[in-house]
C-alpha cells in the first residue's frame, strides 16, 4: 500500500523547494496590485532538466489516497513524537531552510513573521496575527521524514470524486480510490451538506498545524490553518454539495488569511528585536507553552 511504500528520493523532494509550490499557486491566483516578478527575477534557475511542480502533483494525486490520509493521520494525530516551546519549535522549524532556493535566504521564522506583521499592519485582531505566525509550522512533518506531497500542495477531500477543479486533475487517474466504487461518487462516503468539519481532507500542514491547534484558537482562525491549501474551495468554489452554512460563513475568513498567506514575501527581514516583546505577549495569550508534535 502506498504507506508501505519506500519512497526514492526523488518521490520524498519532487520540488527544488518548499516554496516551489507556493511560487505555483502565485502563477494561477495572482494579485493585481501585488507587482510581478519581471522574467529574470523569477525562479532563476539555469535549464531546469524536469517540470518539478507537474512531477509534485503526479505523486500528490497518485498516492493521497483515503487510506493513505487514515493512516498519517493515526501516526501523526497522536503528537508523541517530539515537544517543544514554541520559541525551540521556530528553531526546529528553521532546518527547512533550502539553499537551492533562488528567490530567498529568509529563515522559515522570517516568513512567518513577515505573514504575520503584515497582517497586523492592516489592523486585523490579534488571533489572527497569531495565525500568520503559526500557519507553516505543520511543515515540520518533512523534518520527521515525511515526503513534500504529503506535506505541502493544495489540499481536497478524500473519500469521494475528485474535482476537476483541483489542479492537475489528470493525475488521479492514478490514484486507486478512483476505481473503488465506494470512493469514487460525488458524495463517496460522506452526505450531502454534510460540513466539512465531517470531511477528511488530503494529509498536509494544514491539517497537522490545524489538530495542534484546535484547543487554542478562535473558530475563524482554525479555519485559516486548516483549509488556506484548499483552493479548489476557496478560489474555485468547488465541494459545495459538501459545504453547510456554517462553512459558508467561515469562507470570508479563509479567503481574508489568504492574500496574506501568499503576497507577504519581502527579501528585508522583519526587525526581530523590536518585535520580541509584542510577539512573546502574543504567543503567552494563544498558544500553549509547550508544542506537541
């Protein structure tokens, strides 16, 4: 089973980094009054001898399957692999620095605080400033082994068809839940308007930072952490038969975060030691002391 599988390491890093995807994703949402990357500027790389991105999603689709996402869900959800406060788990975070990067040199910390200000900047509640600052900290699952397409990409349900709103869609043609008849309807195992609270979502950071979070944040900020990778929702509008009003009304907060999520890179690191004091407040009224991962 895919699970079982041992990955080669071009299946564990399809992508030339983390960032990889998101670059993607700006591709296919850009912002209008975000300006672009002239040519050059844009993931600079001498003649890159594969279509890294098309690669990530050909493993993504293939093997996130209903199995595969029960199964990192009852290895990962049981957060007894590590613990750590939160300013060591920033530092834990950091080793994903990639020097195959072109378009940054900025720390995984950085990142986040650059997400985070920004958000602040623009007078948002301090929850949410909360979530800007922990919104990638699932992508610790690669420091754990985890392959990239089981910790980034753009996340949809299991369990039920896939939409063909979900980017590169030919590539579940590949994934057995495709030819399971218990899996591949439109509904599969869930019912109608079911909420998507019901739904189990493709395995990622989303989903991993959202479980470590769930006792510690507003409502409207763990739906930020837990569907701000699922644009097929949020940018394509696709899933409504699995939607209730409750999400419905969530949505505006997913796609306020979102902007945020994507557009808030600047090569100028924030200014860590005038931010320090505002951020320890931040991280004593909303997150726990201690990280379990």
């Amino acid at each position: 089973m895919p699970n079982q599988k041992t990955f080669s390491q071009t299946e564990k890093t399809p992508l030339s980094s983390l960032d990889e995807w998101e670059e993607d994703v700006l591709k296919r949402y850009p912002e209008k009054e975000i300006p672009a990357k002239s040519k050059e500027e844009f993931r600079n790389y001498d003649a890159p001898v594969r279509d890294t991105v098309r690669e990530f999603y050909k493993l993504n689709h293939t093997y996130q399957t209903h199995e595969f996402v029960q199964s990192k869900r009852n290895e990962f959800l049981q957060f007894g692999k590590k613990e750590m406060p939160v300013w060591d788990a920033f530092q834990f975070l950091n080793q994903l620095v990639d020097d195959s990067d072109p378009d940054t040199d900025l720390d995984q910390f950085q990142h986040l605080l650059q997400t985070s200000e920004a958000i602040r900047a623009d007078g948002h509640p301090d929850w949410m400033v909360a979530v800007g600052l922990m919104h990638d900290m699932g992508k610790v699952l690669c420091l754990f082994g985890e392959p990239q397409w089981a910790v980034v990409g753009d996340t949809f349900p299991v369990g039920c068809a896939h939409s063909e709103k979900i980017v590169y869609p030919e590539f579940f043609a590949y994934n057995p839940d495709t030819k399971d008849p218990a899996l591949n309807s439109t509904l599969g195992v869930y019912k109608r308007n079911c909420g998507l609270r019901n739904v189990t979502m493709s395995w990622g950071h989303d989903e991993y930072v959202y479980q470590m979070l769930k006792n510690s944040l507003p409502e409207p900020a763990l739906y930020m952490l837990r569907y701000h990778s699922f644009y097929a929702w949020h940018r394509e509008g696709a899933y409504d038969y699995l939607l209730d009003d409750h999400d419905r009304e969530m949505l505006k907060w997913v796609q306020l975060f979102n902007p945020y999520d994507l557009y808030s890179k600047n090569p100028t690191p924030p200014d860590w030691s005038k931010l320090k004091p505002y951020y320890e407040d931040l991280v004593s009224r909303y997150l726990p002391p201690i990280l379990k991962f």
